[in-house]
C-alpha cells in the first residue's frame, strides 16, 4: 500500500518585490507519509514559511511558484485553480500560524468559526456538540460557554488552542503548523506540543511543523528537514539527526539549544547572519559562516550525499573536524 500523502519534488518559489526577485524556495524536495510528522527548521528568512504556504497556495502578494510539482495524493496541487485549492485548503490540508489574530475572525464567535467547514449535512444542534467536542478535546474548559465568545476573550494559549480546534474541524488529513508555539510561553508551548502529538496519535493526521526551535522539534517530530538558503541541507529521521548531526548548520543549530543547565548562560549562536535571496548565490550559501569553508565550497553548491537510505546532507566537508568538537 503506498503511504505516500505528500511528494514535493524540486519546488521553486519567488517573490517579486520591486525591481528584486526574491528566491525564497530553491528547489526543496521532500515526501510526508500518512500519519507522519515532518519538522522543517532553520533560521529565520531560510524559506520555511514560503515552502508551506506554497503547498497549499496561500502566499502573500508578489509570491508564486515558478517550478517544480506539490503532489497531494498523487494530484499536482499546483496546477490546480484557486477554486478547486479552496475546497482542498478548507477540507484536507489545514494551516495554523503563529499569530492566531491574524486568522481567528474577530467580528464572529469561536462557534461560527469552528462549524464553518464542516459537512453541510450536519444539522445545526449536531454542528455545536461538535464544536464543543472540539473544544474539549484540544483542552479548552466551559466549551459550551466558550463556544458564545470572541477571539478577544481568549488568552493567548486558548487562542492557539481554539485555532488548532478550527483547523481540525474538517478532519484534514494533512495540517500544516507555522511556528504555531513561537509566540507562547514555555508551558503553553509545551502543552500545545503534547496537544499536537495526542491529535496524531487519536487522528492519525499528518503534520509539517515549521520552527527555529530545534528542541520544540525534537520533542514532536519523526523526521527534521533543516533549511538553509532555500534548500534543504540536511534530512534524517530526528533521532539521527541529534544524534548523529553532519552538515555544520545542524550542528551550529543544535549548539545554540539551549539545556536546561545551560539558562541563563549566553546561548551559543551561529556568527554571521543568512544570505540575500535576491542576490546570486554560487557556490554554498552557508561558505560565508562556515567553520569547514573550502575553495570548493565557493565554487559549487555541494552535491546530495546519502549517509543512509533516510539520512542525507549537502556539503563537501561534512563530517571534518571543525574545531568546536574538541573544546
Ligand atoms: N511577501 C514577501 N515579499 C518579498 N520577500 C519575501 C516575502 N515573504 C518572504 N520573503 C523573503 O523570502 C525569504 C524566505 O522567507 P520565509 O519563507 O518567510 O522564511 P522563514 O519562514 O524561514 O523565516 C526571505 O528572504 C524573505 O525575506
Ligand atoms: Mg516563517
């Protein structure tokens, strides 16, 4: 049986502003299995944001996709029209963002929000058990009074919470998660996270969470593409990747966790900063940070290198000592 949900396969996207063509998304390949959740990590302004609003074709003005195929069960999404990915966006692939203002309706209850994409055929009195079924089930109390109110009465955990509730409504196979904790306090998160990983395992939906928090990742993901660039540097089952990090990004990524030891004390960050996605890149586009920079690494962008089957990394030097192992 093929569990294939999702192929992406060399997706281009740009971003047209003013005179300067932005190439936020650089060829990213990358397959999701039903039931599986894939995290998507790297600093800001590395392409993540533009990779999943790109699936589901929600991206701002000035953005759109100029190459490669976004196969959803096997139909290319993107050559589907805006009518057609209305339907898909309310139904199968739902998408939560880190500033539930922005996407709760602030003029109409929590309610009207959480039964607007379900069936038609549910009657109303089933469409509101339905609603505070939902409610409850991603841990908000007094559903039924909760139901009545406004965004605005939520606190920000709640809000976070009512969204995940209205995106699960349709039952999508698919939810695609963009920096959904970011915003929230460390507990929040982490019941937000707990929350994530009980849907999964009670729904069995499949999942893109998008952070540049490696340690949110680590704790809900079954696999991490790291981004860089717009490319994706590094894929492994997570566990891998933790334990047995190659590109230097990962690494200097994972350095600059924080451990619970570690607070209070300065984080380690990654000197430098990401590069210009107007600009023309050649070669590797992490040479300029790179403890491991070579001359080839400034002459060509480093090929595919498979460690295993599930585990692969582009870079020439990958696996050299870079001088931070040993100190
Ligand atoms: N609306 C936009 N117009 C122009 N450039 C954009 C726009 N949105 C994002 N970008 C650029 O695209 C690149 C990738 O952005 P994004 O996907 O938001 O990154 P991330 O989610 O990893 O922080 C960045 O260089 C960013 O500046
Ligand atoms: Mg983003």
């Amino acid at each position: 049986m093929d569990e294939t949900l999702l192929t992406v396969n060399n997706l281009r996207t740009e971003f047209q502003s003013g005179a300067r063509t932005v190439h936020a998304v650089n060829g990213v390949s990358f397959i999701l299995k039903k039931g599986e959740i894939l995290g998507i990590v790297g600093e800001s302004g590395c392409g993540k944001s533009a990779t999943c609003r790109s699936v589901i074709q929600l991206l701002p003005s000035g953005g759109r996709i100029t190459g490669g195929e976004i196969l959803f069960k096997g139909i290319d999404l993107t050559e589907k029209g805006e009518k057609a990915m209305r339907d898909i966006r309310g139904r199968e692939i739902a998408m939560i963002f880190q500033e539930p203002m922005n996407t709760l309706n602030p003029v109409t209850t929590i309610r009207e929000q959480l039964t607007e994409t379900m069936p038609g055929k549910l009657n109303r009195e089933k469409k509101r058990e339905e609603a505070a079924r939902l409610l409850r089930m991603v841990g908000i109390p007094s559903p039924e009074e909760r139901l009545r109110q406004y965004p605005h009465q939520f606190s920000g955990g709640m809000r976070q919470r009512a969204m995940i509730a209205i995106a699960l409504a349709s039952k999508p196979e698919l939810l695609i998660a963009d920096e959904p904790t970011t915003a929230l306090d460390v507990t929040v998160q982490q019941q937000i996270i707990r929350l994530l990983l009980d849907l999964r395992g009670t729904l069995g939906m499949a999942m893109i969470f998008i952070t540049h928090d490696l340690g949110a990742a680590s704790e809900l993901c079954d696999r991490i593409a790291v981004m860089y660039a717009g490319k994706i540097v590094e894929q492994a089952p997570a566990d891998v990747l933790f334990r047995d990090p190659m590109h230097p990004y990962t690494r200097g990524l994972i350095q600059s966790v924080p451990n619970l030891e570690d607070r209070g004390k300065r984080l380690k960050s990654i000197p430098g900063h990401t590069p210009d996605l107007s600009a023309e890149i050649i070669g590797c586009p992490f040479e300029p940070r790179c403890p491991l920079a070579s001359e080839q690494c400034r002459r060509a962008y480093p090929e595919v290198f498979h460690l295993t089957a599930d585990h692969y990394y582009t870079c020439w030097n990958a696996g050299k000592p870079d001088g931070r192992d040993t100190v």
